[in-house]
C-alpha cells in the first residue's frame, strides 16, 4: 500500500494537489506529507519539471503515480530526496526511473533502499515489462545505485550510459 515503507523511509507518491502545493511552496504540503521540507527542496531539475509535471496529471490523471515520489526520513520527519518514473508505461510494459537525493543524505544508502523499493512496487503494476534508466558516465553513485538494482548497461550516447532491467514475472 501507498505510502511505500522501508526500514528508514517513507516513499509518497504525488497527486495533484500536493504536486501543485509543492510547485507553490505551500505550507500544507508539510501537512500531507506529515513531514518538514528543506529550503533546498525540491532541487533545481525537480523546480523545473514540476509544472510539466502538473500539466501531465491535469490533462492524464492516469499519470497517477506514474511521476514524482517524495522520500521522507522516518528518524528525522524530514523530505530528504525524490524518486519516481518519467511517466507511464508505455505499450511495450517500458517505464523510466528516476531520483535524486540532498546532498546531505547522500552516501548513506538511502537512495538504494528507496530505488530498490520503487523497482519492487513497479514491477507488481499490470503490464510492466522493463525499467530503464540513464545517468551521466561522471555519476558514479548513480552508476552504483543502478547496479545495486541489477540493471545493465545496455548502450551508451554521448555522456549518457542507457540501462535496463527486465520484469523477471512477465
């Protein structure tokens, strides 16, 4: 059930109203998430794609959950990153993944516990196939976090390294 629960993290996937709530900088999305939210949340790509991000589940709300979830931290009650999927599945059972985390968080794990938890809630989902992600060839975190998940390497454009991973139930 949604939330997604770990052992440190709680992972909420974003409707409308707190997608929008976060875009404005509400005081209320604390409120829906039970949690505080950093001045550095969201960071800058997420700022960026949050109105497309908007647009998407206004004009398709069938896009629900398939874009943002927030990590918060169970010890701290505190937004410490975000995850999620670059839209829906599309025919062939192919959807997208992926994340970010504070800078603070980062290099304790907490990105490959939530990841791993996203992988696992995707792959129980009606009709998907195959998660794919792309990190930069500098990003070896994410190269990790990516292995950790057992995807592979499946090509390489430019400084972009494509990866997938193949829904062993279907």
């Amino acid at each position: 059930m949604l939330p997604l629960n770990t052992a440190r993290l709680l992972i909420y996937p974003c409707r409308l109203p707190l997608l929008t709530e976060i875009y404005l900088r509400h005081p209320h999305a604390q409120e829906s998430l039970q949690a505080s939210i950093p001045e550095e949340w969201p960071q800058q790509d997420l700022k960026e794609q949050l109105p497309h991000f908007i647009e998407l589940l206004q004009h398709d709300p069938k896009s629900f959950p398939w874009m943002l979830w927030i990590i918060v931290s169970k010890a701290e009650k505190k937004v410490i990153g975000d995850a999620g999927f670059k839209g829906r599945p599309d025919k062939n059972g192919v959807v997208e993944i992926g994340y970010a985390m504070l800078p603070a968080y980062q290099r304790n794990g907490y990105m490959k516990e939530a990841s791993a938890a996203l992988v696992k809630w995707a792959f129980r989902q009606p009709h998907v196939k195959k998660l794919i992600a792309e990190c930069d060839v500098t990003n070896i975190p994410s190269m990790r976090i990516l292995q950790h998940l057992g995807m592979e390497e499946i090509a390489s454009a430019g400084e972009m390294l494509h990866w997938h991973l193949l829904n062993k139930q279907h």
